[in-house]
C-alpha cells in the first residue's frame, strides 16, 4: 500500500502509527521525490515523500481509515498493489506481524 505526503516528518507519523498499531508489519519511507501533477485546474509540482506499508489485504480497509484520518491531504493518494509472488518466509512474516482490522 503506498501513499505520499509534503514532508519527511508526515511521513514518519504515518510509517510509525501504521506499525504500531499493527496495521503493517513496516513501512519503508523514500524520498524527497518530485511529482508533476493536475490539481484544481492547475500544473503543479513539489517534493513528497513516499510511504510503502507492507501488509496484508485483511488490514486493507483499518489502514485506509487510519491513513485517511491522519494524512494532512485533503485527498490522498492511497493505492494498493497485489503481491503476486513473494518469499514465503517474508510473507508469513507480514502476514504474522499485522493484525487485520
């Protein structure tokens, strides 16, 4: 699951409340990046940092809420992508350190 925010700060306040509360078993920060996009009729860019949780789609919808109520955006980009292969020692791992909803 990803989402990105405007500062390095916000994004370990999301990184660190997620796997606190279990909702992923961690959450690997990268940036700054720079992102190009359209917002409200206008080309914008700016640095955001990216937040990647690792967890399982049982926690899906308790991590949406939790990264909807905190993230300082009006409206978050919160995607999900779909392991299709893994380890399954890393897996299992997540799968044990994330307790779904």
């Amino acid at each position: 699951m990803l989402t990105t925010v405007d500062s390095a700060e916000a994004a370990a306040a999301l990184a660190r409340g997620a796997v606190e509360a279990r909702l992923a078993a961690c959450a690997q920060i990268s940036g700054p990046v720079t992102s190009v996009y359209r917002w409200k009729g206008a080309l914008e860019t700016s640095q955001e940092w990216q937040v990647l949780f690792k967890t399982t789609s049982g926690a899906y919808p308790a991590l949406e809420a939790r990264l909807i109520a905190d993230h300082p955006y009006d409206t978050p980009e919160i995607i999900a992508t779909q392991v299709v292969h893994g380890s399954g020692d890393y897996l299992a791992w997540v799968a044990a350190e994330v307790v779904a909803g």
